[in-house]
C-alpha cells in the first residue's frame, strides 16, 4: 500500500490532465453545436477535478492507513 500512497501526486497530475482535455473537448463540442456530447464530457471533466479534490484531499490519511 505504500506505493500507492507514493502515487497519488502523480495521479492527481494525470488526472488533472485529462480533465482538462475533457472540458477541452466540451467546449469544442460545444462550438460544434454537439450539445449533448458536451454535456457528457463537462460532466466527466468536472467529475475529474472532484476526484483530483478528493485524493489530494485525503492523501495523507491513506499514507496513515499503511502503517
């Protein structure tokens, strides 16, 4: 379980990452007119940073966790 808790800035990055390309191709969909296809991957891409929130959030309780 160490190592996990070693990977959790790395995760929250890449997360980050594809969250913005999500919201990325949101908005170009949006641009588009594709409005439901928009939506979905707004709410993807919110829903990322929810996760990026939330490991960053508790990563020092998971690191507590492993001993």
């Amino acid at each position: 379980m160490r190592s996990f808790a070693r990977l959790i800035p790395f995760l929250v990055v890449v997360i980050a990452l594809l969250a913005l390309y999500q919201l990325y191709g949101a908005f170009l969909a949006a641009g588009a007119g594709n409005w439901p296809f928009a939506a979905f991957y707004a709410l993807f891409g919110f829903a990322g940073f929810v996760l990026v929130r939330a490991l960053w959030t508790h990563r020092k309780g998971l690191n507590r966790s492993d001993a």
